[in-house]
C-alpha cells in the first residue's frame, strides 16, 4: 500500500527545513477567542493557568478523559465552514492568488486503520476503482474530463490514501463553471453512486499492481520495515499488501463493497474547495450536488484508539539493500501524547521547533558537516497521528561511522537533559522562528492553493487549526518571547527520558563487526560519564567518537602521609594521583614508561629520535595538529609526545574543571597516528631550520662538541645535524612511535593537582583502563658510555669572558644513598668553592646526577667563568680545592653552614607538604616509577644531612683526577 502525503518514507528521509513549512499551517482547533486574562506558565511539560485549569497533558492516556476549559485557536477569515444537513462537512476559502485555478478535494475519513485483517487493501482499492469508471460514469468520459483540463486520469496523480484518510482530487479553471459543476458531479459519484463490482474489482487490483514500483523502491523499502518497527501493536502498523482471501471465504467483491457501504457516508466525508471562488454560493452548489447523499440507518463506526507505545526501551530496526544510495542511521524517539488544548499544543509544537532547530545546528557543527553533504545530520518532528508523537534524529555516512554519529546525538541530548540551552542559542532560536512565520506572511499570496487544500484536510480529518499566516504571526509572538529554557529543557527530557528509543540502520551492506549490542550501546549516553554544559560560541568537536569500554582496576592503595592514590588497571596500567587540595594551579599530567630511542635500531636510530616531534606536527587519527591544539586550547588542555633516549611517554596540563578533556587527549594519543604529508614536508623545513639557527649558538656548538667527545662518535650518541635530518623517513618515525603506544602496559600514569580520587576513578576506568593491553617496553644497553677524558678548546665572538666547564664522570652502582651525597656534595661545591678559588659566586656553577640506566654512572660539571688571563691560574686554585676535598672533606666551619641551610630547607618543606610544587612531585612520581622505587619511598621526609665522611666518600668516588673532560670557552 502507497501513503503518498503522509508516508513515513517521506517522514524519514525529508530535510530538516520541512518542519518550518509543515508548521506554518498551524496545529489547533477552530473557534476564536480573545486570550484570558489569566496568564499561562508552562511546568514540567504541562501548560497551567493561574485559576487551576490545566490544558495540556504530555503523558498518561487517563486524562484524555478529563472534562477541561479548551482555548481554542483563530480560524481564518476568509474560511467558509457549514455542515450540511446530511452531515458532509464544505470547507471553502475564497483565495484569488497566485493560481487562477479551483481545487475541489473529497475528503473520506477513513484509510488504512479502519480496515480489518480480512479487508486490508480495500481503501486503496476503492481509490483505483473509481478513475477506473463503471457503467454510470464510463472511464472513457474520466479520461475525457482529465484530458481536456491537461491532465491524465491517474489515481496516484489526483488522489491518495493514508492511515486517516481516503481523498479524491480535481482541479479547474476558476472561470470555468461548467467543469466546476462536472467536477462536483464525478466527485459525487464517487462518493455514493460508485459500482463495486466483480470485474472492476480485478481491473482496479490490476491497476494497483501497476504502481508496485514504487514500494519496491529501496528507501521506500526501509522506510516501511522502520515505521512497522515504530508502530508495532497500534492501529497505524502497516498491515501489507492486499490481503490473500482464504478459500470459502466471501469474495473480494463483496469485502471491498462492505467496506464502501460502511465508509463512505456524508456524516463521514468533508469537500474542500479552495481557490477564487465565492464561498456562499459555491457552498450552495456542492448542497445541490450532494444534498441527496445520504447516511445509512446504521450508526457510524468507532475505531478505537489502540495505540500503544513500549516505553523505555530501546529497539534495533535493521533493513540492508546494495540499491540503497547511502548509508543512514537514524533514533526515533516515540511516546504518546494527549492533547487536550489545541492552544496548548501549538506551543508545545513552537516548543519543539525551537529545541529541534538549536539541536540540528549544534550537531551539524560538532560533527562538520553541511546541511546537504554527505554525512549530514538532520533533525525534525513529525506528527503522524493525534496520539504518537516521534522525533527522528538521524545521520548519514560510512558504515563503520555510523556508531560514531548516533552516540554524537545521544551525548548531545544527555547534555540538553543536564544542563539545557544557553541563553544565546534561545535566543537565537526565537529570532529563527519568528524570522521563518514573518517571512512566510510576508510572501503569503505566493503559498500555493494545494498546500492550504493540505492544511483544511488536516483540519476536516484531526480537527488542526487553519489559521492565517497574520494569525499565526500575531500567535506566535505572543508566545515564543515567553518560552523560557526550563519549558525547552523539559520538551527535550520528554523526548530522551520518557520515550521508546529505535534505533534504525539502513545501509547497502551492513557490517557484521555493526551489532545490536554495539548499536544499543551507541544509542545509550552513561549517567555516570561528566558532560559540559554548552557554552556560547562555535561548539567543541568530539575528541572521541566512540565510547570506550570501560576496564577495570584490580587493586587500589592510598598513602595518607604523601596525599598519594595509586591504581593497579586491568591492562597492567598504573596511576598515580597526587592531590593537592587547595591548589589554584593548573593539573600536571605526565605518562612515562621505559624504553625510549634506546629501542631503536642503529641504522633507524634518526627516524627513532624524531618520531615523537613528527607525531605532534602531524596529528592524530582524523585530527590535523592545527585543529587538535585549537580544540584542546578551548578547555586550556595541552598533551604532547615525549621521547628520550631511556624512556617514552606523554605529557601535559589542564585546569581541574577540564580532566575529562585531557584523559579524553590522552585516549586519542594511543589510537592511530595521522599521515599528513604537508605536515611532515613543513616539519622538515622547520626542523631544518632549528637546525642551522642552533649552529649560530656557541652554547648549542658547545653542548655538541662535548657530546661527541663523551660519546666517542657512537651513532645514538649524535648530535642533531642536517645529514641526520635526511636520514629521517617519515613512515619509519611514526611506526616506530606507534609501537611504543599500542599498549599501556608498563606505562605510569601521573596526575598532580587538586582532584577529587573518587570522580578521577571513574574517569580513569572510562579513559585509562580502556586502553589496549600487550607486551610493555623493557629498556634495553645500547651500548651509549660516557668516556669523559680529554680536553677540548674553542672560541666565540658571542663570549666576553672565557668559560672553563670541568665535567667528572665514572661508572658505579647506583644507590639512593649514592645519588643522596652526590646532590650533597654539589650544593656544598657551590657553596665553599667560590671563597677557596677566589670567585663570585655567580661566576662558578655545580651541578650533578646520577643515572642507573642502561649501567650505574654519574656525572659532576663544574663550570666557572673569569678573565682569559686568569684562567689557568683559577683552574689550577680549583683542581687543588677538589684534591683537598678528597683527602679531608669539607671543612668543619663549612658542614655547619651546610647543616643549617639544609635544616630551615626540610622546615620549609614540611610546612607546605600539602601544597608542594606540581612539577616537582612529577618529576619524582615519574623518575621513581623508572627506578622502581616504592611510593613510600617518596614521601616527604625531614633531609638527613651528609655527614663530612659521607662527603668524603662521595668526593674520592667522583672527584678522580685521572677521568675528566676539560672544555675551554675563549672569545675571539
């Protein structure tokens, strides 16, 4: 059966701007009224008056029943409506422009619902029997009649049938009254004289089978399996093709002839003519026409209203054909309704426009797409019948991104249901919806003749408004500037909260990977997962479109004395928060695992080095660098790679309101890499140019020099060069990089700042337990030594003073008590040596670290700067110092000094152990995790001092005459 005007397929697939042109019409009953002095306010999805009349209810069909006040709506001032004695309903409206033509439709209220299981196809039957013709009116004087006027005597052309309605149409020059008084003469026929035959029968389901073509269209096709699945169980459903009539049953003349004798009766039928007419004498003529029509004794039949709704569920309805043009994924979101105030409706209906219109622009910018591209995402509401209201949300696309865009929707709607509309998006909605009814008044005499012949079959068959389009503006602004967001925020709740959800996939070739579970899951937004509210402005794109799975932690530990929270995830994750309650500064975040470069082969080393630098130029999965740092700059979030030469991972910050969006970067950052050639020619050029600007730099040539004497030219030991630039291949960088982060296992994942550890956890079992799970890195000896004996001069125009930097360095065990002096011994260097060499403290400078990867060893650089003519003799004063430090440590006047310095530090450290510094607490939570040091390891503890022995000790370990570099600076 074809339902031309009110189809579902036409439901489904028309663009979002046919809400506006179906509303324009307006949705009410008839008689006028002037408005109460009562105020109206709108609440929890009902409309209330001050003096307790309520009228409108949205949800329990039990109230339908309820005896209410109804405010009725204007009708149009120029709308004839008289009800004739035999009970036909003639609707006329004297209209002269644009068309100079007279539409007069038959209206019978009776369609697809009022046939029964053994009748189902009559009424479409009936339909092509009448342009079939009988022996009263032959079907050569119809094709006659239709061909002199231009047309041809199609049943589908004039007329169609629909689940309500059965209508008959027929169009005539406004100045011709003899095809007018024909017209009227056919439309009687078919209305009370029409024959129902045997033969005729057969020549009309002839004539049907004709016009199969059309349902076996593919998007008629599945635009018939999704409404059977959205209507299933109520009077509406589709009930098939024409009904097989079991055998010894009565014929199929005689079921069509029941089911005209028992339909077609004035008291049952309305005739609208439309055009430049005069509506009283025109009405007198359709009295003359149709007067002798009458009723059967018979009383008229009731249908009853089954209509009924399976709530809070969600649905998966499937139809898959090769022939099908795109891919389409769609959300019908249906509950029942009972209308009890048409008036009430209508802002309902202005309601839902509105929430509709700040939706569809919200979700065509989040997901980029325009409005007729491919991927477009629409959203409107139909009204199929008086009792079930849907919303059909859908989106188009590739298979595999289908999931994607019906979760972008549903997190769209979550985020109206939490927190509603901004105040500019209403705004800007108002204006929209005034903007569209006043550009319609204004262009009123261009609406053609047939949409208002639409507008009063609405009204003749559901008792909807007709009103002017200067009614329905001088309407509307009454009431949309009093809409408020709490009424669109309930309108939205009434769709996402209180509806049954079906999800609908029509696709050439639907995926198998594309399962109800996966579809059911897409449709669904958490409770538990945090959403944003909107804010005014271009909207944020998702990071992820997909939700991911969340894991599981097996074990937690929490160490009080440091504020430290530690999880142990199902993917052989770890996580580290560090709470900083009272802290204004932004979160640190830092992802560190072993391995690094040092993973690298010797002929890749180059592409392994630059792999972390490449991957941030270049961008993630469908995100460019440029669009990745301008969504995380919205939110102040900023995640990079990190890669050195014993350790890989990743590292950023973010305000604590934005922890959801930095653990969202931090998921994208282990998916797919982004190959983006422009990015990776444009990396080249600036690395390039890093390049030669680092050369003109006499600390960066130094820094390089010194490098290649300690490494002994060993190929991971290189400085960064042009001809190491070139060796660099972009694929080998990137998959390299792609294997350190296909697995969080292994990884330390450090959050330092002022969280709450229970709204983290469900963050992190959301975005970090979620992630794949494999084999970790382990870090690997490379075979990179420090060899640091030698000397090494150079000079500069840049230096003004001449620069000599003594570096110590010696393979050993490491020991935390080892590393503990060696930081000791350097501060108290930095201190004494100035007062022995006869320096400014500002001119000599002592720093030190111990490493115990890939083997123990440490280094100890002294630098100092002084007259080119002194600088022999300050070095020599300065090698004699470190000689007296090995044989008696420092002395007793200096360890005092040390002793109490380090003292008020461990003071001064105590005192603000709730709020110490981010950065440091990274450092430590990331070096510990490297060095696998316990977390109780690293809570703050009062400085035990080095002992003058200790410092001894530590002295005649690194302080060896016969192992250091000497590096002198001269200027030229």
């Amino acid at each position: 059966m074809t339902y031309t005007p009110n189809s579902l397929s036409r439901c489904m697939w028309v663009m979002p701007w046919c809400l506006v042109l179906s509303g324009c019409v307006g949705v009410g009953p008839l008689s006028p009224k002037k408005s109460s002095s009562h105020p109206s306010r709108v609440m929890s999805g009902s409309i209330q008056r001050t003096d307790g009349a309520e009228q409108y209810r949205s949800e329990s069909p039990e109230h339908a029943q309820v005896a209410l006040e109804l405010k009725a709506l204007p009708v149009h001032p120029k709308l004839a409506e008289r009800v004739l004695s035999n009970g036909l309903t003639v609707l006329a409206l004297d209209r002269g422009r644009p068309e100079s033509k007279v539409l007069m439709w038959l209206v019978v209220r009776a369609g697809s619902r009022h046939e029964t299981q053994a009748d189902r196809g009559s009424a479409r039957v009936l339909q092509h029997l009448a342009f079939g013709g009988d022996e009263a009116l032959p079907k050569d004087v119809i094709d006659a009649w239709f061909s002199k006027r231009g047309s041809r005597a199609d049943p589908d052309l004039h007329g169609y049938t629909s689940h309500d309605e059965t209508v008959y149409q027929l169009q005539v020059a406004a100045n011709d009254d003899d095809a007018l008084i024909s017209g009227l003469k056919i439309l009687r026929h078919w209305a009370a004289e029409m024959s129902v035959s045997q033969p005729l029968v057969r020549a009309a389901m002839k004539s049907l089978g004709k016009t199969q073509y059309r349902q076996d269209h593919p998007a008629a096709q599945a635009a018939a399996v999704h409404k059977k699945a959205v209507l299933k169980g109520c009077s509406y459903a589709p009930k098939g093709p024409v009904a097989n009539l079991p055998k010894g049953s009565i014929s199929r003349e005689q079921v069509v002839r029941r089911y005209y004798e028992r339909w077609y009766r004035p008291d049952n039928a309305a005739l609208i003519v439309v055009g430049p007419v005069r509506a009283k004498q025109t009405i007198e003529r359709i009295e003359e026409s149709f007067g002798s029509w009458r009723s059967p004794n018979a009383p008229l039949t009731k249908i009853r209203d089954d209509t009924s709704l399976k709530s809070a569920q969600l649905r998966v309805s499937r139809y898959a054909n090769k022939a099908l043009q795109s891919n389409r994924i769609s959300l019908i979101l249906s509950r029942r309704a009972e209308i009890v105030s048409h008036r009430a409706a209508y802002a309902q209906t202005l309601r839902r426009r509105m929430s509709i219109r700040m939706l569809n622009l919200r979700l065509q910018a989040v997901s980029k797409q325009r409005r007729f591209g491919a991927g477009q995402v629409g959203a409107f509401h139909r009204r199929w019948v008086k009792s079930i209201q849907a919303t059909v949300l859908s989106a188009s696309g590739q298979v595999s991104q289908l999931p994607e865009r019906i979760a972008l929707i549903n997190r769209e709607l979550e985020r109206i249901s939490r927190h509603g509309f901004t105040p500019q998006q209403i705004g800007d909605a108002k204006a929209w919806v005034l903007a569209r009814i006043r550009s319609e008044a204004t262009r009123r005499h261009t609406i053609a003749n047939r949409r208002l012949a639409h507008a009063l079959v609405r009204h003749a068959t559901r008792a909807d408004a007709m009103m002017s389009l200067e009614q329905e503006l001088k309407l509307c602004e009454e009431i949309v500037p009093n809409i408020t967001a709490q009424e669109l925020r309930d309108t939205v709740n009434a769709w996402a909260n209180r509806s049954d959800r079906l999800v609908t996939l029509s696709c050439r070739n639907c995926d198998d990977g594309l399962s109800d579970r996966v579809l059911a899951r897409s449709a669904t937004w958490p409770k538990d997962r945090p959403l944003s509210p909107w804010v005014d402005g271009p909207p944020d794109a998702e990071l992820l479109w997909n939700l991911p799975t969340p894991g599981t932690i097996i074990s937690r530990n929490h160490l009080a004395a440091a504020n430290l929270f530690r999880w142990q995830l199902s993917n052989g994750a770890e996580v580290v928060l560090k709470t900083t309650p009272g802290s204004t500064t932004a979160i640190r975040f830092e992802a560190i695992a072993p391995g690094g470069w040092s993973l690298g082969s010797t002929e890749h080393i180059a592409s392994a080095k630059a792999s972390a630098s490449l991957a941030n130029a270049c961008g993630l999965g469908a995100w460019s660098a440029d669009q990745l740092r301008k969504r995380l700059k919205k939110s102040d979030v900023v995640v990079k790679f990190r890669l050195s030469h014993l350790d890989h991972g990743l590292r950023g910050h973010a305000p604590a309101k934005h922890i959801a969006t930095l653990l969202e970067a931090v998921h994208l950052h282990f998916g797919p890499l982004r190959k983006d050639p422009d990015a990776q020619l444009i990396w080249r050029k600036n690395r390039e140019a890093q390049i030669q600007r680092r050369g003109l730099r006499w600390r960066a040539r130094l820094y390089d020099q010194v490098r290649a004497m300690l490494y002994q030219g060993h190929p991971k030991g290189r400085v960064p060069s042009l001809r190491e630039l070139a060796e660099v291949d972009s694929s080998d960088a990137l998959k390299f990089l792609r294997a350190r982060f296909q697995q969080a296992n292994g990884f330390r994942f450090i959050v330092v700042g002022d969280l709450d550890p229970r709204r983290f956890e469900a963050l992190l079992r959301i975005y970090i337990a979620s992630l794949p799970s494999g084999a970790a890195d382990q870090r690997r000896d490379d075979g990179l030594k420090i060899h640091a004996r030698g000397k090494l001069t150079l000079s500069s125009t840049q230096v003004k003073r001449a620069t000599r930097i003594v570096y110590f360095s010696q393979p050993s065990a490491w020991t935390s008590t080892k590393a503990n002096h060696l930081k000791e011994l350097a501060r108290a260097l930095g201190d004494w040596l100035p007062s022995v060499v006869e320096i400014s403290p500002k001119d000599l400078k002592v720093s030190a670290s111990f490493e115990r990867w890939p083997t123990g060893h440490f280094k100890l650089a002294i630098e100092l700067r002084c007259a080119a003519a002194d600088l022999e003799t300050t070095t020599s004063s300065l090698l004699r110092a470190l000689q007296l430090v090995r044989q008696q440590g420092i002395s007793p006047r200096h360890s005092s000094k040390l002793s109490v310095s380090t003292s008020l530090q461990s003071r001064s450290i105590s005192k603000r152990s709730q709020s110490i510094d981010a950065l440091r607490w990274r450092r430590r939570l990331a070096r510990g995790h490297l060095a696998k040091t316990p977390l109780s390891a690293l809570a703050p503890k009062r400085l035990v001092v080095a002992s003058n022995t200790d410092l001894q000790a530590i002295a005649k370990l690194a302080l060896t005459p016969e192992s250091f570099l000497t590096v002198t600076l001269l200027p030229k």
